[in-house]
C-alpha cells in the first residue's frame, strides 16, 4: 500500500495524488451528484460528467473501489436503503452486547480490541502523552493516523488543502500531547485499518479511546454494530441505560476521534436519515456505500 507523507499541502496538486486519493477524489464528486440526484436516479453518463470521467472509467473506478457498480451504489444511498440499515437494528445490538459479538457481519468487519485511556488521562489533555501521526492515501481521501504505543489512537480525513486543518482539528482534543510526525510508524496502522486483508480475529487492532465515560460508553457501543447495519441515536442512547440522552449521544458520536474504526458512520436518524458526520456528509456516504460492496448487500 503506497504511502505518502504531506508537506506543504502538495496533494492538492492532482499531479501529485496518488492513485487512492485520485480515484476518492472522482468518487467524492459522483457521490456528490448522486446524493443531489438519485431521486430522479440519474443515468451513468450524467454520474461521469459530474465526476469528470467516462462512464466506462466510472464504472470500472466503482467497481475496483467498493465491488458495487455506480447503479448499485445509489441504490445503497437512498432512503430506503438507510431504512432497511436500520431495520432489526436493536435486535442486533442486543445480541452483540449479549453475546460480545457482532454477528455474522463481523465476518467481513474489522477485528477490534479496544482500552480506554484513564479519565484522569482524558483530563490532562493528553499531558505526558506522545502521539505519532502521518498522512496515508485511504479509500475515503487522505487519513490522518494517530497511533500511541498502546494502539491506534486517532483517524481522521480530509479533502486536498484541507489536510493540515483536520490535523489542528485532531490537535484540539488532546491540546497538551507531544505531537511526533511519523508517517514511517503510522504505515502499518493504516495498512491495518484499510486493507481488508488485514481484517484478522486472530491479529486484533488494538484502539485506544481517549474521552469521558459518557463518550467511551457511546463509542464502545458503535463498535458492536456490524457492517451493513446502522443503529439510531435513540438506540444507542437506551444501550448505555440514558434513554432521554440521544441528543448527547449525537455529540458524542461528533467528537469520535477514531473515525470508521469505531463506525460512528453507521449512526443514523431515527427516521433513517444520514444526518450531519464530522469529516462531511459525502465520506459518511462513500463508507456505508464501500461497506455495502464489502457485504455484498448489492
């Protein structure tokens, strides 16, 4: 997998992206149209023309990046598609809590071991912590890994130019850390977190979770959901014995700092609506519409 370190923002040049940031970057603009669009379920030549690409690259580029093709994508960003995410959702949930698994859909999911941090940690502001980071291509733009010696402590996104942003973003959570840039050391992190290859029960990824209890309550609950289901707020909100809390749950969901390891993108409305997600709407699309080709719910 090709990594590539960020100085002087140099991936907003497109000569200079590599070939998973290029190929985001034609899916970002389709999911961008198709999002707008698929009420009228627009045809592939008009999903091409959106994304600056022909119709036969677009379909390949679909096809190579997520095993659905562009028709099969926007079916699986419609409301209805959300709707039957949600769909036996709790009983899902209540059999992974009881359980400790998350059923058959962990089978093509990501194998996760996770620790919370000491909330006299979270307090301190990450103070005597050194967190290494770097920049790598990801199949949703480029990811900002952060990784502690304990485990992977932070992921987040961002379009091109917008890289150092997110960062500054991230370095607000944690404001007293020592920050070491890393991308040689933060390689095998985000090899793990993207090549489903990688996905292994018997090489769990180790994550690490620096929040309050509040947080880390909401945030180990998302990790029981499987990939091709989605949970609502509400949901999540009866799961951690606060029924009337779903509006802090949203908050807590916003301020994941592992973003798709910890799927705070399978978080929907109760009505099945996608709602707002920190790093933008269109990558919380382009994941639930990856994680269906993983599935094969096309």
């Amino acid at each position: 997998m090709m990594t590539l370190a960020i100085h002087d923002q140099r991936l907003a040049k497109p000569g200079l992206q590599s070939a998973a940031l290029r190929d985001y970057d034609s899916v970002r603009r389709a999911i961008a149209f198709i999002s707008e669009h698929w009420r009228t379920q627009p045809t592939i030549e008009a999903m091409a023309d959106a994304a600056a690409v022909t119709p036969d690259e677009l379909h390949h580029l679909f096809r190579r990046w997520a095993g659905l093709t562009p028709k099969a994508f926007m079916q699986a960003l419609t409301l209805d598609h959300a709707k039957n995410l949600l769909r036996d959702s709790a009983s899902v949930l209540d059999a992974a809590l009881d359980s400790g698994l998350s059923g058959p859909g962990r089978l093509h999911d990501l194998f996760v071991t996770h620790e919370a941090m000491s909330p006299g940690e979270w307090k301190t502001g990450g103070g005597g912590m050194t967190l290494r980071y770097g920049f790598h291509p990801s199949p949703f733009g480029t990811a900002i890994v952060i990784g502690t010696d304990r485990g992977l402590a932070g992921l987040a996104f961002a379009d091109p130019g917008d890289e150092q942003t997110a960062f500054a973003d991230m370095k607000r959570r944690w404001p007293n850390a020592i920050y070491v840039e890393d991308t040689n050391g933060t390689t095998a992190l985000a090899q793990r977190v993207f090549d489903t290859r990688l996905w292994r029960a018997d090489q769990p990824l180790r994550v690490v979770l620096i929040g309050t209890d509040f947080e880390v309550r909401v945030w180990e609950t998302l990790l029981k959901v499987p990939m091709g289901r989605a949970v609502s707020y509400s949901d999540i909100a009866c799961k951690i014995n606060s029924p009337k809390a779903s509006r802090a749950v949203g908050a807590a969901v916003g301020r994941n700092p592992v973003s798709f390891v910890v799927p705070c993108h399978r978080a929907l409305g109760k009505s099945g609506a996608l709602t707002g997600y920190h790093w933008g709407i269109t990558r919380k699309q382009a994941m639930l519409g990856w994680e269906a080709g993983q599935v094969g719910l096309h």
